[in-house]
C-alpha cells in the first residue's frame, strides 16, 4: 500500500480549510473575550474595552464577506480541491469542498444567534440590533437571510465535492508509472 505522503498538499488543505472558518472564529473569540472582560451582551458599550463592539461588527462583516462572497469562496474551494487532489486523498477533497463552504455559510450565523439579546430584532428587514454600543446592521441581517441560501451552497458543494473526489480517486489510483 502506498502512502501518500504530501505535506505541503496536506498543509495546504488544512490552512484552507481553517480559512473558510476563521473569520467566524475570531468573531467567537472577540465574543468570548467580552464576556471574559464582564461586558453584558446588548446595546450597552463595553465599559473595559469600549472598540470591542467595532472589532466585533468588523470581524463579522469579514466572516459574511467569505461566506455570501463567490469571488472569495469559489477561489479558496479550488485551493482546498487542487490540495485535496495533490494529497491524492479522496476524503480531504470531500470534507474540503463540501464542509468548507458550509461551515463559511454557516459558522457565522451560530456567532450570530449566540450573540442575540432580548429585544434585538434579527430578519430580512433589517436589524435593530447595536452590540456593545455599535450597530450590527447587516452583519446581523445577513445571519436571516444566510439560511435561504442552505439551497444554493450546499448542494452545489456537494455536487462539486463529489467531482473532486472522483478525481482524487483517480489520481491516488495511478501508479507511479502511469503519473510519469
């Protein structure tokens, strides 16, 4: 049995991967770090770190921007497949181009809805939420609106995982002298 040995492919993949992730991420760790410093979730601002709701709202627009954003997904898919493929590894391929754009999609919206207070409206329209003194406007919106998007990007990845884990197949089953 051969191995497949490709670390940079394999490194690659994973910072990939991690990079569909992280924005919404960083906005958990931002939430976690207000909470740690005591500020209480709502329109109050954060009387120790008063710029925290501002890196909140910006961290957030960030993880939206990957997430609802084609020109940023589509090019990190194709690392995460091209790695995948380089790997020759048929399940990093599957996980990388499915999981990816799904957690990018929907990460964000669970940062959202355990960010919500009483009488913070988040939906289509709109939303009134201000978090520690700034106003979420569409970085709270767009957590409505992401889950009509469940039929687009996830099956379209689907699709698109099974497509490049039938070419890492073929790839992990050449020979080396049938590659040459």
């Amino acid at each position: 049995m051969r191995r497949n040995n490709h670390p940079l492919a394999k490194t690659l993949w994973f910072l990939g991967v991690l990079g569909f992730a992280a924005p919404a991420l960083i906005s958990w760790i931002v939430l976690a770090v207000g909470h740690a410093e005591g500020c209480r979730q709502g329109a109050a601002q954060c009387g120790s770190l008063p710029f925290l709701g501002t890196v909140f709202k910006h961290t957030l627009d960030l993880a939206w921007a990957l997430a609802l954003d084609g020109t940023v997904l589509v090019p990190l898919g194709l690392l995460v497949a091209l790695a995948a493929i380089m790997a020759r590894s048929p399940a990093r391929a599957f996980i990388g181009v499915f999981g990816g754009p799904t957690l990018a999609l929907f990460l964000p919206v669970l940062v959202v809805m355990s960010a919500a207070y009483p009488g913070c409206r988040i939906d289509e329209s709109g939303s009134s939420c201000t978090f520690w003194g700034v106003p979420m406007g569409d970085s709270f919106t767009a957590a409505a609106v992401a889950p009509w998007l469940v039929y687009i990007i996830p099956p379209v990845g689907f699709a698109a995982a099974l497509a490049v884990m039938a070419v890492a197949y073929i790839v992990k089953r050449q020979t080396p002298a049938q590659r040459a």
